[in-house]
C-alpha cells in the first residue's frame, strides 16, 4: 500500500496526487492536520511524505524514479 501523508493545502502533495491517479495508482491520503494524526506513531516531519512498502520519498521526481 502507498501512503501519502499531506496536508490539504499542500501543493507539492496535489501534484504527487495527480501524478499517482493519472498512473492509476491506487494510494491512501493520510491527512496530517487531523487531530486523531498521531505524529509520534508515524514521524512525519514534511510534507508530502510517500510511504511505499516501508520506503520514504519526499519529492515527486524521487517518486518519479519508482515508476518510470
């Protein structure tokens, strides 16, 4: 499964968005602002944060490299 920790006004996380939906890439939104998100569980310190089988990218282009 492919998390995508984000805020809702994050634009770097609307692209990674867009980038896994025209791949067809099926992917859970974590929402960071929610007050039920635990911080100490997962430490995201930034956003958008990719979590891909335990792996962490931080960039569309380091996503990028995953797939193309």
């Amino acid at each position: 499964m492919i998390y995508v920790y984000s805020t809702p006004t994050c634009y770097a996380c609307k692209q990674v968005k867009e980038y896994l939906n025209s791949r067809k890439i099926k992917y859970q939104v974590v929402d960071v602002t929610k007050p039920d998100f635990d911080n100490n569980k997962f430490q995201i310190y930034g956003v958008p944060t990719i979590k891909i089988d335990g792996k962490r990218y931080y960039t569309l282009k380091e996503l990028k490299e995953v797939y193309e």
